[in-house]
C-alpha cells in the first residue's frame, strides 16, 4: 500500500495538468491511512456551486485495524461514512486548491468494540492535478492531508487504543463525469 501511495504522489506530471470541471458529478477512489490504520474510500462529489466554491461530497471507506492485526495477526476492519462540504480554494494554473471538512460516522468491528455507530469529525486540506484533460472523462490525481477528531476506543483489546482518530493522508484519483 505504501508504494501505491509512492506511486501516486510521482505520478503527475506538470505537463499534462488540465482545468478539472467543477460543472459535474466526480467519483473519487483512494488509499490511504487515519491514523495507524490502512484503507481504501470511494467517494462521490456533486457539481460545485455558490460561484464554483461550494460542493457536498459523501465517502464511504473501510479500514484495517492495525493494532488489532498486531496483538491477534487476524485482519479487523471496520467502516466509516463521511459527508461533508468541500471548499474550492483556488483552481489556478490547472490545479485544484481546496478544503473538506464533515462529519465521520464509524461502525467498529465487534471483534473489539461492542460499541455501536460513533459519531466524530474532519478536516483537511486537498491539491488535484487532472492528468488526462483532452478526454471526455476527466481524471484527477488527488492527495490529502488532514485530522480526524474521533473519541473511539478499541475497548475490547488491552490498553484500548484509539483509532480513526488523528492523521489523516490520502491519495488517490478522482473521475469528473461529462455534464
């Protein structure tokens, strides 16, 4: 996972940049890490609006308990739900500039929590490069970095550790569909 995100962050190349079109639905698949914990999202993002600034954007993704996977060696995952409100800084020189923040929904595992949903918070702040500008089907490579404000413990594991709580980094890409 850590070379895909290597690769990722290489991939872009200031050459080929494209203005993104902020007119239409986007479909975001990425890889990443809250915390200690590795995961994949996917997430959908509506047109912007409110002078191009403005978009709701909801993510689904599930991660693996890394301090679980350690004291057991058996892979724990649990799942999170993200809506929340992307703010379009700047798109200049064929860059996207912007900020999310909402709020996290988390569904732990109940190998070690017998908790229900909790809810929580995020922010962070985002750069998107499109990579393939003169196709019909505009591709953005993205990345993100950011902080998960979550009171979730691992209660059933010894010492409870925190998760999804902390760091956020992601990246990934992010398909513009035609209007």
């Amino acid at each position: 996972m850590r070379y895909l995100a290597i690769l990722l962050f290489i991939l872009p190349y200031p050459g080929c940049y494209g203005q993104s079109d902020l007119h239409a639905w986007s479909i975001g698949v990425s890889g990443g890490h809250f915390d200690n914990d590795v995961g994949i999202m996917l997430s959908a993002t509506a047109p912007f609006g409110f002078h191009q600034k403005l978009a709701p954007r909801i993510s689904v993704s599930g991660r693996r308990l890394e301090d679980y996977f350690t004291n057991t060696g058996v892979s724990a995952y649990y799942f999170s739900i993200q809506p929340g409100i992307v703010y379009m800084f700047t798109q200049k020189d064929n860059v996207d500039v912007y900020g999310e923040a909402g709020i996290n929904f988390i569904f732990p595992n109940k190998a070690f929590s017998n908790r229900g949903c909790v809810v929580g918070y995020y922010s962070l702040a985002g750069l998107g490069f499109s990579i393939l500008p003169e196709t019909r089907l505009n591709v953005d490579y993205f990345f993100e970095i950011g902080f998960a404000f979550n009171v979730v413990k691992a209660e059933k594991l010894e010492g409870q550790p925190h998760y999804c709580n902390g760091p956020i980094a992601n990246t990934g890409l992010r398909f513009r569909l035609p209007d």
